[in-house]
C-alpha cells in the first residue's frame, strides 16, 4: 500500500522490500569509495563545515536570547521549564518536543517576551527554518501518526447523520430527536476525539431506544401508536416580517420539516400570545400548500355564538385545532400570519417579546398523529430499504438475504460476507412469524443499528505488525475516515465500491473524491460542525447580552449573527476560495434585520443574500461578523482580553497559558471615582507583573477589536463614554490600529494562518489532540497549500494525503 504524498511506499507491517538490504548496502560501498577518491568526498566535507557554521550561528543566538532566561538556574516556566543551556542543538531529533516549542514561540514572536532584547527577524527564521528542517528530517526517517484507539465510537451527530443516510431518514418527529435519545459528547475540544467517546450503560439504553423507534418508523409501522411533538418558539423571536421558509405575503410564525411515519391523519394545535383585538388571518400549509385561513382575533359574534374559525379569545387564549390527511414522508408543516401591512412593525419602535405586542404571534405548533392509519405509504425510506420485494413466501428469505446484506454493507462501511447476514436473519425471521415479512425486516433492522459494527469505527491492524511500527490502515478504514471527516458520515455507494476494490489509493483517485465530496451538500457537515467547533458558536445559543445595555438583542439577531457565519464559511467550502478569505473576504451574507444591525443600507426583507463590501469596510472575515464578536464578550461590555485570546488561539494557534489563580476584577473606576475606559482598566491590571507578558501579547490584538460593541455594532465611544483608541504595540514592536491594522498584521504572514487552521482541521480529521510529532505534518500540508495560492481544497486535500490521516502506530 502506498501514501500518495509520502517520500516512497509505506512500510508494509513486519516486512521490508526484497533485496533493500543488499542496495543500500551496494549503495553505501559506492559513496564510501568515492569519498575517499574525488568529488563527492569534497561535497561531504563542505556540507559538515556548512553545518558547523550554522551550528555555532545558531548556538550563539540562543545562548544570547533564549538561555539566560531558559536554564537551570531560573528555570522558566516555573512547573514546566524549557531549559536551553544543555541541551544538543546538533541533536535535534533527540529533543523534538523541546526543539517544536521553540520553533512555536519563535515562528508566533512569542520569544522573547515584551521588553526583552530581540534577534533581528532574519536570524529568528533562519534559526526556526533550520530547525524545522533538521526536525522534518527525523520526522520522515521514522513516521509516528499519532495514537488514536483502534475502536472510536460515532459522534451523536455521526450517528444521526449515519441513520439518515443509511434510511433515507431526515427531519424525525422530536420523539425520536437523537438529541433527546442519546447523551452529550464531549465538550472539550472537538467532539470527535475518540478517546473521550465513552460507551456507557447510559448510551447503550439511549441506542437501544432509538433503535427500536428508529426501525419501526422506517419501516412505517401500521401499529405504531401516535406521536406527540411540540415545536416552541423562542420567547425573543420576532414575528414582524416574514420568514424565508414560508410563503410570501405572510409574517411571523414557523415552518416545521416533519417525517410523518404513515398515511393517516394528523391533527396541528396551534397556541397563540398576543394581542386578539382585531382580526388576524392564520394560515396553516403542507408543502407550502395552503390547507386552511383560519380568522383569529377580533371582536366577539353577535348573540354570543362562538365562531370556529375564531376560537382565540382572551379568556385563555384557546389553541386552535386543524385535522388533517397527511401521506407518510417528509413533509413541511407551515403556520403563519397573512401578512396586512408594515405600518404595524412594533420593531422599530421598541424590543420585541412574544406576547407583549399589539399583533398576535404563534407561541408553539404540536403536531400528533397518526390517527385513523391508512398504510404505510411509499416513502423515500422504504424506497431505500426495500430492493426487491417478495412475490410469494418462497421468495422472502432470499429477498430478505439481499435486503439485509445491502444494508450490512453501507451500515458497517466495508464488504459483507455471509456470516455477517447469518447474524442478522434469526431476527427476520422471528418477526417474519410474528407479523409477516415486513415486520421480519424491521426486526433485523433493530439488531443492525445497535450492532458494534455500525456504532463503532473499528481499525484493525494486519497480521504480523511489529509493535510500534508505523502501518498504513486499510482502503475501507480509509474510506471511512475520509467520509466521516467531510461529511460526518458514512460513505456513499461511489466511495466504499472504490474502497472494496482497492482502488482508492490509485493515482489521482483521492483527489477527485475529494473535489467530489466537497461540492456535495453533505459537506455541510464541515460548516455545522467543524466550523460551529473551532468558532464556538454553538455557546452563541446560550449568550444572553444585558437587555438594558442592548434592548434591541433578540433571537431573530441571535439566529442571523449565526446564519451569516454559516453562510460565510460555507462559501469558502463551496467555491474552493483562499482560506485567507477566512480574514479577508470582501463579502458577506445579511438580511435586512442583520444589515441594519450592522449598518448597511439597502438591503430588505428576511432573505439572506451575499453583499460586496466597499474597500473601507469594517465587517470584512470573520473579524468582522458579531457572531464572532459577540462570543468575545461579556453580557454587559466587550472584553479586550477574551478577544485577544481568541485571535491568538483560533487565528494564530498560539494560545496564552492560563490565567494565575486569584486574578483580581477590573475596576470600573478610578481612586476618585472617574470612570475608568476599557484601555485605562487593563492598563491598571497590567501593572502586575505576573499577568504583564501575556496581557502584552492579547490585549492589542483585542483593543484592536475595540471599535466594535458586545454586540458586534459599531462605535466611536466606549461605555464609559470616552473616545476609543484602537491602537497597539505588539511585543516585536509592530504598531497596529484598529480592525484594518490587525488584518494586515495577520496577513503579513499568510503562513502561519494557514499552519494554525490547518492544525484545528487536521485535530478534527484524526479525532485527537495534536502533538508535537504532528508537527512535520502539518509544516508539510501548509507548503503545500501556499503553492496552491491557500485554496481550501489544498488544506483537505493536504491532510486526507498525509501520514498522520492514513496510517496508525501498533501498539
């Protein structure tokens, strides 16, 4: 087997080439007589005085800045010292780890610290381009991937995504919410670290579960009894204007994709808040057909009589009731207002909270059923389940056998064989006797979804492999993880065929599967999870900005600061742009209720479309986007270090070590009770000289963010009400000023952006921290990606081709 971007084959487990002992042998005899004899030996003895100069350059300039700090007297830093005096830098390879953090600290100017003399920049890279030469070097003569335990169990979000592709099975009744069925990951780091995905009595109850309700409503179940969700909206959703999922001309409400399990009826209550002193025309739609206007509101009948089509009164605010026919599939159920004029748009004049308006708005939908079942309908599941279908009984088992061995084949990700469909067909065939041959095909579809095989990524190694060896994983194991990585689950027919065939690593074919999968939408997956990972944005949920300091937060921002981020990352995906863009871009995605938040004109109506930024706007990249900027703060004011640390860790993969124990609060005003300014506060702070060096590095990258509020708008003054001043020194004593400086300091060197983005993809990608022995790695991928102008095919490309992603150590 063969790494494409490696320098020659990969070791086979336990074995070497026929006759490399004797060549290299031949081979080593050859350049000892010329040595001795001519033009060679002279080419070896320039190259070792080369090597001695450098060595001693080298030595020197770390004895002059980096030891007199870094040794065994001081030993800094206390708890973990990098001590500098002793070790061999002729000797690289035997101190790797020591030698990546220097190079680390030197490559992020983060050595030597603020106030410190400083080698010239020059001397600084040539020292980090040597030893990372020196490093990659030992790095290529022995390949350590990593170590990632053989079993890695699915992520909850793989094992939805696994289901709906494996069944054709989207958008399930909240019953059957994998969200409410199984535990939370892991919160640390990514969630796809395999060895914090612990299986547990807990899970293993959740999978059982699921499993059972998940095969019965692929299956459409004709005795399964009826389903009751309830959708609630956000108390801090605007129902002013229209959402983009409902039909034109309407305001406020909600679409629901829904699978409904079988022909039958369905019955949608509807609660409503608000105001009920005119008349308002609700309309409920299937498919984005109208079903039914129900009149709501207004003044009572004459005589007492109470309309049906008006049963929102103010004595309690009845629900309303809509029964109706529903063919089993996904279905879209809409309920919403028919819009009657923007005159009314409360918005505009004061905060908005369901209930306190003078409009009535949908406050929760619950939709249950089936009732009166007709069948099981023919749905995209069914569709996806059943390949053949039994004519007489003498043709079940054998259909039953093919049924079961597709399914097997793209549930466990590799060919199946025989034994693997024995296992499954008692379970038909109980349930086969039970309640016929669908029911027999449900029953074996229960066991599936909880087999180890389909819940677990299992990698096992070949035979013979010599313990701490280096090997390459097999084309399927391969398959997966290139799958799981981009799509976040299992892989489709074309992947997994290339695969069984051993196929997948010819010439060319990675590449094109790739391109391939990128352009699929199921590389969505790369914006709803890794990008929602590596941007925290999935705690923007829970961030809750002071309503006194900012009235005009609500979930409708919350959700559009969250969708223009999604959008934005998703057209870098898409389009294979720059990763650079990331920093960059010239564009973004609003809606009206967003470019009004951030200033732009002329924009309206809810739908979200992608707008060319002028040459001195301010909301260009990520920097720029008040999801990113509204993470970074507090609920009353913004946070200049929070913002600092976060453009060191996810920009510059340079994290500050953690805060000391009993770090004082800010004070918000001075010995004479003035209220102190932002800059005038950390100023105080740093006067300690144990928070001083790091706050040297964070605070001017997060000042230079200054100019933008908690969330995310624009401002001249502070909340103290003094002027702001964006501007810094940076510890090598580059100046920047404002959001436009910190971009161009950033993208003075492109490189080390990239480098940093590519370590966070390539954690995600193997389901690990990265260590030192990565680096090598990733140095690799990021060259590579800078000769293909930083496109971000090149990062996935780069990483489904490196060693780290296609091998594994024996244990």
């Amino acid at each position: 087997m063969r790494g494409d971007n490696l320098n020659g084959p990969l070791p086979l487990a336990g074995g070497r080439r026929p006759g490399a002992r004797g060549a290299w042998l031949a081979i080593a005899g050859t350049l000892i007589m010329a040595a001795a004899s001519g033009p060679v030996g002279a080419s070896i003895e320039r190259s070792a005085d080369a090597r001695a100069t450098a060595l001693t350059s080298h030595r020197t300039l770390l004895d002059r800045y980096c030891v007199t700090c870094h040794n065994r007297t001081l030993k800094i830093p206390a708890g973990n010292p990098l001590l500098l005096d002793t070790i061999d830098l002729a000797e690289v390879s035997a101190g790797a780890e020591l030698w990546e953090k220097v190079v680390r600290k030197l490559r992020t100017d983060a050595m030597p610290p603020a106030g410190r003399p400083r080698p010239d920049q020059a001397a600084s890279d040539a020292l980090s381009a040597w030893l990372e030469a020196e490093l990659d070097k030992a790095a290529a003569a022995r390949p350590n991937p990593g170590r990632v335990p053989a079993i890695h169990r699915l992520t909850r979000t793989e094992y939805q995504y696994a289901v709906r592709d494996l069944l054709a099975l989207d958008n399930l009744p909240k019953e059957l919410d994998i969200e409410l069925l199984l535990p939370s990951d892991n919160t640390v780091g990514f969630d796809t670290t395999a060895e914090l995905l612990f299986v547990t009595p807990t899970l293993m109850e959740g999978y059982v579960a699921a499993a059972r309700k998940i095969s019965r409503v692929a299956l459409g179940d004709p005795q399964l009894p009826p389903i009751i969700d309830i959708y609630r909206l956000p108390l801090e959703l605007p129902q002013d204007d229209h959402f983009d999922e409902l039909p034109l001309g309407t305001r406020g409400g909600t679409a629901i994709p829904r699978y409904f399990p079988l022909d039958g009826e369905y019955v949608i209550k509807i609660d409503l808040s608000g105001s009920n002193r005119e008349p308002y025309e609700l309309e409920v739609s299937l498919d984005g057909e109208r079903i039914k206007v129900i009149t709501v509101g207004g003044p009572a009948p004459s005589g007492g009589a109470r309309r049906e089509s008006s049963r929102f009164e103010a004595d309690g605010n009845a629900p309303l009731e809509v029964r109706l026919p529903v063919l089993a599939g996904p279905r879209t159920v809409g309920v919403t207002f028919v819009k009657r004029t923007s005159a009314a748009n409360e918005a505009l004049v004061r905060p908005f909270r369901r209930g306190m308006g003078q409009q009535p708005s949908v406050a929760a939908v619950t939709i249950s059923g089936p009732y009166g079942t007709v069948g099981s309908g023919d749905t995209p599941s069914r569709r996806r389940i059943f390949v053949c279908r039994p004519k007489t009984q003498s043709e079940e088992e054998p259909c039953a056998r093919q049924v079961v061995s597709l399914l097997l084949r793209r549930a466990y990700r590799r060919a199946v064989t025989n034994s693997d469909v024995e296992v499954l067909l008692p379970f038909y065939r109980e349930g086969r006797t039970e309640a016929g041959f669908d029911a027999g095909i449900q029953r074996a579809l229960e066991r599936m979804l909880v087999s180890p095989e389909f819940l677990l990524r299992a990698e096992y190694p070949p035979q013979h492999v010599v313990p701490s060896t280096a090997y390459a994983i097999a084309d399927v194991e391969l398959a997966s993880r290139l799958s799981f990585f981009l799509w976040s689950t299992i892989p489709d027919d074309e992947l997994l065929d290339l695969a069984v065939s051993g196929r997948l690593r010819a010439p060319g074919v990675l590449e094109r599967q790739v391109q391939r999968m990128l352009v699929d939408a199921r590389s969505q997956a790369l914006v709803t999870n890794f990008a929602s990972q590596w941007l925290y944005l999935r705690d923007l949920q829970a961030r809750r900005p002071n309503d006194r300091f900012f009235p005009d937060f609500d979930d409708g921002l919350r959700q559009a600061l969250l969708h223009e981020t999604d959008l934005f990352f998703g057209s870098i995906v898409r389009e294979d742009r720059s990763v650079l863009d990331l920093l960059a871009a010239n564009y973004t995605f609003v809606n009206e209720r967003l470019a009004r938040h951030y200033g732009i004109p002329n924009v309206y109506g809810s739908h979200f479309r992608r707008v060319t930024l002028g040459e001195d706007s301010v909301r260009g990249g990520l920097l720029g986007q008040g999801s990113i900027l509204t993470l970074t703060s507090y609920a009353t004011r913004t946070s200049p270090v929070v913002r600092g640390k976060w453009v060191l860790e996810n920009i510059l993969g340079a994290p500050p070590p953690p805060p000391p124990p009993n770090v004082p609060a800010l004070k918000d005003t001075s010995a004479e009770g003035k209220a102190l300014s932002m800059r005038e506060r950390m100023v105080q702070h740093r006067a300690n000289p144990v928070c001083a060096s790091c706050h040297a590095r964070m605070d001017p990258l997060g000042f230079a963010l200054e100019n933008f509020d908690a969330v995310g708008r624009w401002r001249t003054n502070s909340e103290s009400g003094t002027p702001i001043d964006p501007s810094g020194v940076l510890p090598d004593g580059t100046r920047l000023d404002g959001v436009a400086g910190l971009r161009r300091v950033l993208l003075a060197r492109p490189g080390q952006f990239a480098m940093s983005f590519t370590e966070k993809l390539l954690s995600y990608a193997v389901g690990r921290e990265l260590g030192y022995y990565d680096a090598p790695a990733v140095r690799a991928i990021t060259r590579n990606v800078v000769l293909n102008n930083y496109r971000f095919s090149s990062v996935i490309v780069g990483i489904v081709k490196s060693m780290p992603f296609q091998m594994r150590i024996q244990e």
